[in-house]
C-alpha cells in the first residue's frame, strides 16, 4: 500500500470518529431529551410588544373553545365566567411568583433559613391549591350550558391537565401458578 493511500485511510476514519462523537455529545448534552409518549411542551408567550408574524399563545378561553367546540353563546357565558374571575386568579399567581422568588432570594445565601424556606414553599402549595379548586368551580358553574357530551369531554379535559400526562396502559398480569408443596 502506498503512503499516500494509507493517510487516506487514517483521515477518513479521524473523520469518521469525529462525526460520532460529535453526535454522541449533541445527543448526550446539547439536544433536549425526548420524553416517550409525550407531546412537547407548549412554545413560550411571545416577548411583550410580540414579534412580527408571532401567533400569539392561546388563552383559556381559546383551548376550551376549540376542544369542546362551543357555539357563540357558550362562548360568551364562558368568556364572563372567567373574567369574573379573573383579578383574584391574576393576583394569587403574582403571590405565587412572589413567594417563589422569595425561595430563590433565600436559598441563595451562605446560610439560608430552611423553617421560612419550608412556610414559603407551603404557601406556595396552598395557593396553588386554592387556584386549582377555583378553576374547578368555573368549570362547574359552567356545565349547566353544555351538552352531556361537551360535559364529559370537558372534565377529562381538566383531569388530562391536573394529573398530567395519562399513564401508559399497562399489560394485564398474567396468574401466577400455584406453588408446589414442599
């Protein structure tokens, strides 16, 4: 074999190497992990002012609207609903985003104060609380104005969005035999 064959050979499989390990550490470090059987998750809101040709992310009464496929008048009852509702859910989130950068602020000193660390992060869990069963009761107060398969569709809805993800179906488990005597 010629020299000039053999280094070649050996630039081609430097290459080679290079390309995989290239793709080992996209995959391993620089991609974001694929989650099996989940979708992804929503875009960001787009920067205040939004960009030009931006879709702006859907609001509630947009989500609601398109999956349980309400009529005009559906529409409305539900568009009051929620502004009816809407400065009390406005101001518990800004009470959650305050005590959570309370934790931050706290567990970014030398010696940070777990007893207010904990309170905080039970406050946090409570209003978390209160909004979720006050977004209950909006549903509630809604159901009265849809059919019973709108109905149906929109509390699998809230249970899709407050446990998250369903679970993967499991195999049916087969009998497991007898024990021989011993």
């Amino acid at each position: 074999m010629s020299s000039r064959l053999l280094q070649l050979l050996l630039i081609s499989s430097l290459l080679l190497n290079s390309f995989v390990i290239a793709g080992f550490v996209y995959r391993s470090w620089i991609a974001p992990p694929v989650e099996m059987g989940l979708t992804p998750p929503p875009p960001p809101p787009p920067p205040p002012g939004g960009a030009p040709g931006a879709a702006p992310r859907p609001g509630p009464l947009e989500v609601i609207t398109r999956e349980l496929s309400l009529d005009d008048g559906q529409r409305e009852v539900f568009r009051g609903l929620i502004e009816q509702h809407a400065a009390k859910r406005r101001q518990r989130l800004q009470e959650i985003h305050r005590d959570r950068e309370q934790v931050a602020v706290e567990m970014r000193r030398p010696q940070p104060d777990l007893t207010k660390v904990e309170g905080l992060i039970d406050r946090v869990s409570e209003l978390r609380g209160e909004l979720i069963k006050e977004n209950l009761r909006t549903l509630a107060a809604f159901e009265p104005k849809l059919s019973p398969e709108q109905r149906g569709r929109m509390y699998v809805i809230f249970a899709d969005r407050f446990a998250g993800a369903p679970p993967a179906p499991q195999r049916p488990r087969e009998p497991a035999s007898p024990r021989p005597p011993q």
